[in-house]
C-alpha cells in the first residue's frame, strides 16, 4: 500500500498513505477477483479434487496467518472470513457444474 515512488509524483499522487475508500475499493476488488477464480478453478475439479485443492487452500491460509504472526482472535476473523469466501465459491462452482450438465 505505502510506496517510496509516490513521494516522487506531484499532486495528489505523491499521498503516502490511501484513503479508506481507494483501500475498500481494492478489498472489493480483490474479493471479486479470488471468488471469480475460486469458483473457476474449483468448478473444473472433480469432487475429490475440489475437497483437495480446498484442504490445500485452509493449510496456506493458516500457514500465512502463522507467518504474519497474527494473534489468536485476528487468526480466528481471517479463517473465517476465508471460510466464507471458500464456501461461497463452491456454491458457484457446483452451480456452474449443474449447469453444465443440463446443457
């Protein structure tokens, strides 16, 4: 988020630190962009492959919380809210799936 080569930009690019709304906009962005290929890339695995790819998915998302030292209750929020987002594009994906199959 914070970038050195901003303070070289003039005007009100060279803003070292975003608004809450250019953050919000890109969490936004960032959610579509990872439950659009989330659903993508699970829709074209099998039942098997999906419970897999999920479970790698969980062990990442633990790993990265560990790494990045979070506490206990921020873990617990990202786990959740990655549970969410994992849930979410396996509901897509198997809707896809169906569709799919009736065409």
């Amino acid at each position: 988020m914070l970038r050195a080569k901003r303070d070289a930009l003039g005007g009100a690019a060279c803003k070292a630190i975003p608004s809450l709304g250019e953050i919000e906009g890109r969490m936004m962005i960032l959610e579509l962009v990872a439950l659009t290929s989330l659903s993508r890339l699970l829709s074209d695995h099998g039942k098997k492959g999906r419970a897999e790819l999920i479970k790698a998915m969980r062990h990442a998302i633990d790993r990265k919380c560990h790494d990045a030292s979070l506490c206990g209750h921020d873990t617990k929020s990202a786990e959740d809210y990655a549970e969410e987002l994992l849930a979410s594009a396996q509901e897509q994906a198997q809707e896809r799936a169906a569709l799919r199959e009736h065409s």
